[in-house]
C-alpha cells in the first residue's frame, strides 16, 4: 500500500531535526534508515503527518574508542557494525549481532540509533547494547542527556525518548570477555522468535520478544553472579514474565525456549 | 511535491515527486524502468533491489526524496553499452539460474553488491546472503552456483 501524505523536512544537524521536531510535535517523526518506519506507513500503522529526514546526517555515523567506552554515532548502518575492525577487536557482540540483522539491503539501509528509538521488543540490536549495559545519548532542545540501556525501553514499541528527542550516540563498554547471541527463527531473515544476549561471562543478560520491551534476566545475572550453573540460571530465564503468543510461538513456548537458548548462550559465553 | 535529482544508470534525472513516492515507483512509473518488478512490496523478497551508491538496497521501502543526489543502478544499468553482459548476468545465464524470471533482477542486484562487499563468499555465505531475495520458483540451486561462479571460490554449492 501506498503510505498516507506527509510533508518531507531534511535536516541539516542534529540541532535543526530537534528544533524541527519540537515545531511540529508528535505528529513528526525522525526518518533514518526507514526500515522500521516505511513498512509501518506502508501498512498504515503509521501515519505521521510529517518526516524529518535525519538521514543524510553523516557526521553522525562513526564507531569511535576512548578509555574503555565505544561510542556510535546513532546514524551508523548495521552494515558499518558488522564490518568495523574496531568493533571486532573491541566489542565483537555489537558486530556479531548487527550481522544477524535482516539481511544484507537492509543493513546497507538501517541505522543503530533507528533500531533503539524503534524500539521492537523482536529487534537483535537493542538486546545488544542492553546486555552490555550501554548508554543512549539523546538530543533535546536543552541540549544533551544520558539514558542508561536499562532505562530506555519503556514499553511496547515505546521509549525514553521525548517527542523533541533524537538519539546521537550510543555507547557500549569495549567488551570481548564471554559473550553469545542465540537468536532463533524458523526463517531466514525474520525477527527473533525468541533472542537471548549474553555479555560479560553472564554479567549481563538480556532476552528478545520475551515481553513488550527488550528485557535484562535480572534473576539469571543474579544466579550467575552468585555461582550458579549455567543449567540452573537458565532455569529462571522466563521468570516473571509475560511473553506474546502469536502464530509463531505461543507464551509457554517462549518460555521454554527462553530457558533453552540461555543456557546455550550462557555455555558458550564460558558459564559451565 | 520535491525536486529531485537522481543519477541512474549514469544519467541525471530531474524528477517531481511527491515525498510519500516509493523510488520503485518513481523509477518503474516516472523513468520507465521497468525491469525493476515489484513483489512483497513488503522488504521481504527482494525483487525490487536496487544499487544504492553500489550497496543493495529494497527501493519499495525508501522514499525516493531519500534518494536525491543519489547515484542508483538498476539491472537495466549493469549490461555494457555495447550489449555485453554484466559477469553476474553471463553467469546466471551460463548457470540457468532462473526460472520464471521474476525474482531475477533483484537476484542479479542482490549478488553483484553480495560479492563486492564479502569476497570470500562460500557456499553458506551465498546462501545466508541472498536470504533476502526470494524465489518462489525455489531455483535456489543455480543461483548460488551463479553467484560461486562469479565469487571465485571454485565451490559449485551443495546438491541440497
């Protein structure tokens, strides 16, 4: 289907998309890769009355290294992670993971701060930087603020972000100590059915379409923490929690799953 | 409606867009290039690949005022003037690697940016590759030995 009209407003700095988004309110939203956005527009889920095109805004799209931290421009492509020798050496998850995502048009296309401000509780990314306990630097009209990961993803495709906010930045700590990223899928290319991120030897571990957000597995770094087996933290992998029910899995199944794939990340990640 | 200026196939095109335009439509309906074909309209299949600066992309999820200033290939542009096909076209013709046809183009497009952007394509790396295009002829066999052919690894692919 053809999207509903809107009118198209390119920005020229993150500063001008800001102040273009606090013009038109909550009726604008942000276009960067549009992988997310456009397929929503097309099916009329999305109808927003104005575009702010951030996506020409290159001196947002860099992987930077600094004391420990990585920071992403949140204009960097899927492609420019998973093909960064930084991010290789330095944080082999982001890369790794970024790979998985879609296939290769749709990495050439779509962005890492696209995929956080979207925020799908199906999207790898996200999952990501969540496990690594990583950092969202947003743009407002009063300037800079930090949001951890964890703080991030409020709900069901719905954020931290305000309606005048863009993300610039992403940051991750430099981390190449036992990680794994299990995402299970009946097809090529689809969303996780089920995802499960293990960063840190199990310090941080984070579960894809288990909920209306991505979420950590607090009691599973929390059994890790204190010594459990990897068999016996994932055993409380689904603890607490609502997954979906859909055509693919319905919520025991995912639960089941959940259980099954951490501790198979965990096991790779070095937890025994 | 926005002004915009692609670069197609070598040539600059001025067009009038509406900004909702699809560049598949304004590539398939304004310049008339058709061999562009539209299938999911979805971002699944892949039949509508594009070069977008020489990296594949799904012209019916980009609007084409995201395109202007763009240099985009279409399988109209990969052939030389004088009629000699592209090696990705001369190999899925050696390899038979169509049936009906309609996946091809994308097919085509998908694999030359496949090759350039990994080049130690195995026969997995072809396959995980191309899981963006679909072919619902299932011909998947000769397309991956098409694309080997052109990777240069000497692999033929799996009898899968």
């Amino acid at each position: 289907m053809i999207p509903a009209s809107f009118d198209y407003e390119v920005a020229e700095s993150a500063e001008h998309a800001v102040a273009l988004l606090a013009e038109h309110g909550d009726e604008a939203k942000l276009l960067a890769g549009g992988h997310s956005l456009i397929p929503m527009m097309r099916f009329r889920l999305a109808t927003p009355t104005v575009l702010v095109d951030v996506g020409r805004l290159d001196d947002l799209r860099y992987i930077n290294a600094d004391n420990g931290t990585i920071s992403i421009g949140a204009l960097t492509r899927h492609s420019e992670l998973e093909h960064s020798e930084l991010l290789a050496r330095s944080c082999p998850m982001m890369a790794s993971v970024a790979a998985l995502v879609g296939d290769p048009a749709v990495r050439h296309r779509g962005t890492l701060g696209g995929t956080l401000a979207h925020s799908d509780p199906a999207s790898d990314l996200p999952a990501a930087v969540l496990a690594l306990g990583g950092t969202i630097v947003a743009r407002g009209p009063s300037g800079d603020r930090e949001i951890a990961a964890t703080d991030f993803f409020t709900g069901y495709f719905e954020s931290a972000l305000a309606d005048d906010e863009m993300i610039v930045e992403v940051r991750v700590p430099a981390s190449d100590a036992g990680w794994n990223y299990q995402k299970f899928n009946r097809r090529a290319q689809d969303w996780a059915i089920v995802g499960v991120a293990v960063a840190d030897a199990g310090a941080g571990v984070s579960l894809v379409n288990m909920g209306s957000t991505p979420l950590r597995a607090s009691a599973v770094e929390a059994a890790v923490a204190s010594g459990a087996s990897a068999a016996d933290a994932a055993a409380l992998a689904a603890e607490g929690l609502q997954p979906p029910s859909d055509l693919n899995a319905d919520a025991d199944y995912r639960r089941h799953l959940a259980r099954v794939f951490t501790q198979r990340a965990l096991n790779a990640a070095g937890v025994a | 409606m926005e002004s915009i200026t692609l670069a197609v196939n070598g040539t600059e095109r001025n067009l009038e867009v509406e900004p909702r335009t699809l560049l598949v439509h304004a590539l398939r309906d304004d310049l008339r290039l058709t061999g562009t074909n539209i299938g999911c309209d979805s971002s699944s299949c892949g039949a509508c690949t594009v070069l977008i600066n020489g990296q594949s992309a799904k012209s019916c999820t980009m609007f084409a005022v995201q395109a202007d200033g763009a240099d985009i290939t279409t399988i109209e542009g990969v052939a030389d003037s004088d009629g000699t096909m592209h090696p990705m076209q001369q190999a899925f013709h050696e390899h038979h690697a169509l049936q009906c046809g309609y996946c091809t183009p994308g097919m085509v497009m998908a694999a030359i940016s496949l090759v350039e952007e990994y080049p130690d394509l195995d026969d997995q790396g072809v396959r995980h590759g191309l899981e963006g295009n679909l072919c619902r002829c299932t011909g998947y066999q000769n397309i991956v030995n098409a694309v080997l052919a052109v990777a240069g690894s000497g692999s033929k692919g799996s009898e899968s």
